[in-house]
C-alpha cells in the first residue's frame, strides 16, 4: 500500500456530493451540528479563525476549498489563482478539521447546467457593479455547497462583507436552514488585511497597499472624534491610496443593511474599499456604528 501524506491520516477528503451528504447526514442523525467554512484555498489566519468560529459553534466542522469558476471574470485570476492543496489540508488537520469537501469543478457543474441562483439587491452595488457576474457565481456556489455539506451553520468573514450580507439574505429568501455568520476581519501585524491574493504582490506593492488599513483605521479614529460626514471620512482614505500609487477602484460608506449610500453615518454603515495595487485589486472594509 502506497505510504500517505500525514495530511492524509486524519483529516477524511471528501471529493463527491453523495459522499459529502451521507457523512453529514449521519453526524446529524447522532445529533451533531455541522459547521461549514466555504473557502477556495490558500488557507490563512483569516480562514483558520473561522474554522474556530465554526468549532465554537458545531460539533462537526467541515472547510470546503473550492476554486469557483463561475465567481471569475473572463480577464481575472481564476487560472493563477494560489491552489497549495496539500499545504491547506495540513492546516486543517491541525486545526482539527473533521472533513474537507474539495471537490473538482466537474463534480460541482454539470456541463449543461443553466439554473443560477440571483440575488438582485445587496449584490447589486460595490464588488457587484464592478465584477458583473461574480455574486450569481458565489450564491450559486455557495447554495450547492450547503446542499452538499448540509450544514446547521455556515462561517464567512467581514473582510468579504458585501458577499456576507448577499449569502444571509440568500439564505434567508430561499428558506437553507442555515445560520450565516459573520467573524471578524484577521490582519496582517502591520494592517493589512489577510488575503489569498496577497502573495500576488510585490515588496514594494505590498508596502504601499498598507495605505488601504492605515486610510480605514484614520477614518475610522475621525469617526471615534466624531466625524459623521461620508466625504469626510471617505476622501483621505481616496487620498492615502492614491498617494501610494494604488488605483482605488471604490471607496464607498454605505448602510450595512441595505447598502444603499450614506451621506451621513447615521445607522449601521461599512466603509468599503477596492484598490489596485500593481495588477492585484484589494478589499477591505471597517464597520462604524
Ligand atoms: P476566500 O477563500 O478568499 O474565498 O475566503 C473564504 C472565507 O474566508 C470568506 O468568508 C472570507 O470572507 C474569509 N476571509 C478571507 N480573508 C479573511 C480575513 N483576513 N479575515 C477573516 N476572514 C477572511
């Protein structure tokens, strides 16, 4: 018998949708929760603290890691985008991980599927208007991956926080008996935000994509002084990155319930930026209530 990765002892790889509902549906007939983390890959701090988010919440958690082609733009990073599989299923052994779901994009897609799933508001503005067809992809993929790993809860990150709001409305309007939640953003020591797409950048990229946290946390000390004005707290984080030679692709203040725009904060908002740095486009966000 060919000798396995130590990967492989412990966490169980699950690579078809039948496999992946029969070990969910026996933990939940033992009574257990199951927790679900959908995440393409390239696991970092911020996937691993939802991954205890998820523990904290469900007796069985299961980490998809899928490369979703159909959230891609026909000019994005979809072929180059990080897959160190090995590497994430380590990771997720250590974090004690019961099960990962990685199926191939053949298991996932028919090759004559034609039914999507839409939402038509939340996902309209921001990463929406700016990357058409991406949310339809990640609802589409995400309402597949519930109805493959079937879980009680399902753990997303804020530093996605337009695809969080678009994925609990979702859930909510076509009945997943899913609770989605929503964990905080995990940052790099000197700010930036964590992200897969990271490793795209530079030395010198990455340096001056700092202005993207350290634009959001001066907003976010304007703020704290009592600063409501959305120009106000919008323009020097525009400013700060255009000052780093970053493109800002959006930096809008918006109501974190509908996001439609805000001139002043007057209810629960999220500052939201988009920037490019180099060839790499970067989200990031702050809550300000
Ligand atoms: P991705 O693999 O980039 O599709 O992300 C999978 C999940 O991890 C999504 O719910 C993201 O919001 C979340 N995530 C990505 N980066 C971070 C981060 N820095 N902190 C917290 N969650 C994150």
């Amino acid at each position: 018998m060919a000798r396995r990765a130590r990967w492989e002892r412990f966490v169980e790889i699950i690579r078809t949708i039948a496999d992946m509902q029969r070990l969910s549906q026996g933990w939940r007939r033992a009574g257990q929760r199951v927790g679900c983390v959908p995440t393409m890959g390239a696991l970092h701090e911020g996937h691993l603290s939802l991954v205890r988010e998820a523990r904290r919440r469900a007796d069985r958690v299961v980490v998809t890691i899928f490369v979703n082609p159909t959230q891609f733009g026909p000019k994005e990073d979809f072929g180059k985008y990080p897959r160190p599989f090995e590497c994430d299923c380590a990771l997720c052994e250590q974090e004690g991980v019961d099960a990962v779901f990685a199926p191939e994009p053949a298991v996932m897609y028919a090759p004559d599927a034609t039914t999507w799933v839409v939402e038509e508001k939340l996902s309209q503005p921001l990463c929406g208007e700016r990357r058409p067809g991406h949310f339809r992809g990640v609802t589409t993929v995400v309402a597949k991956l519930f109805n493959a790993v079937l879980p009680d809860v399902a753990v997303f990150g804020q530093k996605d926080a337009q695809q969080v709001l678009v994925l609990q409305r979702m859930a909510r309007d076509l009945n997943f008996p899913v609770e989605v939640v929503v964990a905080p953003i995990v940052r790099e020591a000197d700010g930036l935000a964590m992200s897969s797409r990271n490793v795209y950048l530079s030395e010198d990229e990455r340096t001056r994509a700092l202005a993207i946290s350290r634009g959001l946390e001066q907003a976010r000390q304007a703020y704290a002084a009592g600063e409501r004005r959305a120009e106000r707290l919008c323009a020097p984080l525009r400013a700060a990155i255009g000052t780093a030679c970053g493109r800002v692709d959006y930096v809008e203040l918006r109501s974190r319930e509908t996001l439609e725009l805000l001139t002043t904060v007057d209810h629960p908002a999220v500052l939201a930026v988009a920037a490019f740095f180099g060839a790499t486009r970067l989200i990031d966000n702050i809550f300000l209530d």
